[in-house]
C-alpha cells in the first residue's frame, strides 16, 4: 500500500471553532502556569521496560528539586507496583509539604475504591479521574450517546466525593478529564464538564481543576487554543476551576499547543521532562518552561544544572535524549558552520555580562543551564575560521589575527576533508603545531643575540641549514628588521601581532607574523617563548621556512 494521491478520500480536514472575535492571538505568557508531572504515570506506561521502585523514586525526587509542586506518581488501580509506590511515598514520609501527589483513575467504583486506599494517611492528594467522550470513542470503543457519557462522568465524581468526605484527615483536590477533548465537539466537552462542577462544587478557594487534554493531536496548534478560548468563556463557576492541558505531540506541534492555550486563559499544564509519553510523546515542560525564560518569564522550575536532570531521566526512562533536542540535546548550542561560529565568537566578545543578551544563533546562554560554552561551537568539514579560532582562544589562549584565522582554517579544512570527523581543540591545536610552531627547516634557529643601542638593533642568529650551520648578523631599527637584513633570501614583512598568554611569572608570548618571500603569495609564522622578542624570531623563521617550502613546491 502506497501513500495516496487523494488523501481527501480517507482523511478529512479537522474542523475549525467559529470564534471570531478570539482574544489568545493578541496575548503573551507573562507568568508561569501550574505545573504537574505526568512522568511517573503517562511517561512510565509508555516505556518498554517500565522504572521499578527505585527509580521512580528517583525520578521523583529530581522532579521535586527541580521545583514542580504537583506531580502524578501513578495508576495505582491498575497496578501493583504503582500501588506500592504511592504507599511508600506516604508511609516513607517523602513527599515535601510543599508538593502535592496526583493519581489517576478510570471512572469506574471498583477502581476509584483502590485509589482511595492507596492514599490513605496523605497529607494532600488529587484525585484525576476521566472518561472519553469523543464521538468516535462513543461510538467505536465503548458504545454509548452522550447522556452515557454524562452519567459516567457524574457517578465518578459522586463516589469520588463521597469517599473523600470519609476520609477528612486528607486535603482532597479533584480533576476530571474528558479524554480526548480536543475531538470532541466543544460545546458537548462543556456539558459533560458542567455536570461535573455540580457534584463538586467548587469555590474560588477550593478549585476543581478541568483537564483538557488533546489525547490525539489532530489539529493544528491554534484550533487547540481555540477551542481552550471557547471552553473557557462557556464553562459554568470559571473563577472556581482551573483550566488544565495536556497536549500529546502526534502533529510535532505539542509545546505550540501548550503556549497558545496559556495564551487562551489556561492555568496548568500537564506534561513530561523531554517530552516522553504515549506514541510521540507528551508535551515537553522543559521546552515550555525554558522557552518562557527566554522571554523574561520566571517559570518556577529550576533547570539550571539541566545535564544532571537529563542523565536522570535517560537512565530511568532507559530513553536518550535527541542530540537535537531543544535547550538539553548534546548539539543544540553547538555551531559547525563556518559563518555561524563567526558570529557566536563576535557575540561572546562583545556580550555585556550584566546587560541583556544577545549572543547570535544561541536564544539562552548555555551558563544559565548549566551547560559550558567548551561545546559551543565546534569544528567540521562545515566549519570556518570563527569556530577554529574560538576553540584556540578558549582552550590555548592563542588569538590568530584575521588574515592568519582565513589561512589557518584552509589547512583545518583539507584535515576535516580527509578524515570526514569532527575536530577536537586539541586536534586542532596539533594540527597548529605541526602546520607553525614545527616548521623548522630549512632554517632552524639554535641561538640568537641582541644588542640595542640609540634606536638600532644589532641581531646575530645562528641557524642550522641542511646540515650546515650558518652564523648571520643585521642591522635593524628593530630585531625583526635586524634579522630580515641578515636574511640569505628577499623577505617582506607585512603584519606582526603578539599576545600574552596566561598571566603573572608562567605568562608566555605569542608572536604572528606574516611576511612574503620574493614578492609571492603572503604566509603565515607563529612563535611562543617566555621571552617576547625570541617569540617573535621563532614567529619569522616559521613564516620563512612555510613560504620556503611552498616555493620549493610550487617549482617542482
């Protein structure tokens, strides 16, 4: 079977929401929802080896110290283990006074009974029950109208009720979800959430949150937020119920959903750390959270040592994280492109620590995650001459001037080529070495001395060549000058830069030089020594024995 040419024969464009003065377009996010964890329920029943005890109860003990105040820790009517856990949680006395658990239930009283008893003794405890209510849930999987939807949706909550009543010494919250609400005809979501306030309710002080989650994300992004808008206008007591999402990701549009149905008037939103859950996953908190940070927005969550929380999370969910992956992803604030790291280098230069910022291509500054700028920018076949250079002033202190970063970048490039790898700094700095401070011949320096007096450089340069020593000696207004006049060979110097490396009595210098032999094509020299000015001759004989034997090689 093949994808067809008419997809209108099988699929149908999903319906749009007749709101026509909507508000959400025109909204930002300007504080933080609630946030709940779904991880341990909705990300563990879709893992293929789900987390045991142990695990869990590490993963619950990275959400809370990540600063997520509600956290669903499990189904624990549908299974034993998450059972057992809930009763740790609360015999073990591990859950902080300031977090509150949530566990989940179908709508039926055998299963809600079992709820109940796994939370007897908690201190506080929210109780999410739902049923589906989609037309093609009714329909296919459970057969019943809308009126049988509504009774099963109310005599849950009336057994919910009255269980809680039973047991004071818990501060119950509730939640009802009509699952797959984002299929399901708006106004019908609204009667079935309606029939619900009216067992519940529900005070401004004592909420009842409503979950709508998209089950199955089937539209785009801005119908969800319509929907949430409209939901939110018609909805029965909206100053006594909190309005929560639940976005899944089968569209790749589930952190878009999120934010505009924030934008349409939702409180709270329900999601994974990295987006883990049923098929393509649910909503990503971390991605949503951090996306906030970078408009200004404190989103109450702490991920400011995020690799930490990830190597959790792999570990317990046995899942990598994408290298891709926004904000965590081993490659996201890496560049390879040449003009990219170029501009990441400027950035970084000119960065006021203390202002707002504003470091090209990188939207946050890995610092404020954890995350160190050594992998910032990295070298490839793609890479240019701002990434090379950024990796040496980091990791080596070297500064290639401009002309020097365009010639240096030429012999990095046919390296990458020919191993068709990524280059480490120390890679590259070998390759430096080899390419510079190793051009040793034709002429190798053995020793040098300096006389200066009024204005006037005497330089005497002992040098090896093929084997034969040669003793020369220049005068110049300069010990560079000095040396190219005791040169056997026409040499122009063109440009000279030097540098601290390091400080204090360890600092070195480092010496570039550029300088062109018989009026050919201008190369490159570096030296570095403790001693400034033998920097700078080592720097000129590099240069020399380089453009040496790229005559020699062009003559051949």
């Amino acid at each position: 079977m093949t994808m067809l040419k008419n997809p209108s024969q099988k699929y149908r464009a999903f319906p749009v929401i007749d709101i026509p003065d909507r508000t959400w377009p025109s909204k930002t996010i300007t504080q933080a929802p609630i946030w709940l964890s779904s991880d341990l329920r909705d990300g563990n029943q879709s893992l293929i080896e789900p987390m045991d005890a142990a695990k869990k109860m590490r993963f619950f003990k990275t959400l809370v110290a990540v600063g997520v105040k509600e956290i669903e820790v499990g189904f624990p009517s549908a299974s034993q283990t998450d059972f057992d856990f809930v009763r740790e949680l609360i015999e073990g006395k591990h859950i902080p006074d300031d977090v509150t658990i949530q566990v989940l239930t179908q709508a039926r009283e055998d299963l809600i009974t079992r709820t109940f008893e796994s939370l007897k003794g908690a201190k506080r405890a929210i109780v999410h029950y739902y049923n589906a209510t989609a037309p093609s849930f009714r329909r296919i999987v459970f057969n019943q109208d809308k009126a049988g939807v509504v009774n099963i949706a109310v005599n849950a909550a009336q057994v919910i009720k009255r269980l809680a009543d039973a047991a004071p010494e818990t501060a119950w919250r509730f939640e009802y979800s009509p699952e797959v609400f984002s299929s399901t005809e708006t106004d019908f979501a609204v009667e079935v959430c309606n029939a619900v306030i009216e067992v519940f309710q529900p005070t401004p002080a004592q909420k009842l949150i409503l979950n709508l989650p998209a089950t199955i994300e089937a539209a785009t992004p801005n119908i969800y937020a319509d929907q949430i808008e409209w939901f939110g206008r018609h909805i029965n007591k909206r100053d006594s119920v909190l309005i929560s999402l639940h976005t899944h990701n089968d569209r790749g549009t589930g952190v878009a959903a999120t934010e505009l149905g924030l934008m349409a008037g939702a409180d709270r939103v329900e999601g994974c750390l990295f987006g883990n859950g049923e098929r393509t996953g649910n909503v990503d908190l971390v991605t949503v959270a951090l996306n906030m940070y970078t408009q200004g927005v404190d989103p109450q969550l702490d991920f400011s040592d995020i690799d930490a929380v990830r190597k959790v999370v792999e570990e317990c969910n046995q899942l990598p994280v994408h290298p891709r992956h926004p904000y965590v992803g081993d490659l996201v604030h890496t560049a390879f492109s040449g003009s990219h790291q170029d501009a990441i280098r400027k950035g970084f230069a000119q960065q006021d620590p203390n202002g707002l910022w504003e470091v090209p291509y990188l939207p946050i500054d890995p610092a404020d995650i954890g995350r160190s700028y050594e992998a910032v920018i990295r070298v490839n076949s793609q890479s240019g001459k701002g990434g090379i250079t950024y990796l040496l002033e980091q990791e080596y202190g070297i500064s290639l001037p401009r002309r020097m970063q365009i010639e240096f970048s030429q012999v990095v490039q046919q390296e990458t080529d020919r191993l068709g790898l990524e280059m480490s700094a120390a890679q590259i700095y070998a390759l430096l070495e080899a390419e510079y401070l190793q051009a040793t011949a034709p002429y190798a320096l053995k020793s040098h001395r300096l006389q200066e007096e009024n204005g006037t450089s005497a330089l005497e340069v002992e040098v090896s060549n093929d084997g034969e020593t040669l003793n020369l000696r220049g005068i110049g207004k300069g010990p560079l000058e000095a040396l190219v006049a005791s040169l056997p060979v026409k040499l122009e110097i063109m440009d000279y830069h030097e540098h601290a490396i390091g400080a204090g009595s360890n600092a070195k210098a480092a010496a570039y030089i550029e300088v062109r032999l018989d009026g050919e094509r201008p190369l490159h020299g570096i030296g570095i020594n403790e001693n400034i000015t033998t920097a700078s001759i080592r720097a000129l004989f590099s240069a020399l024995n380089r453009a040496v034997r790229m005559a020699e090689a062009k003559a051949a």
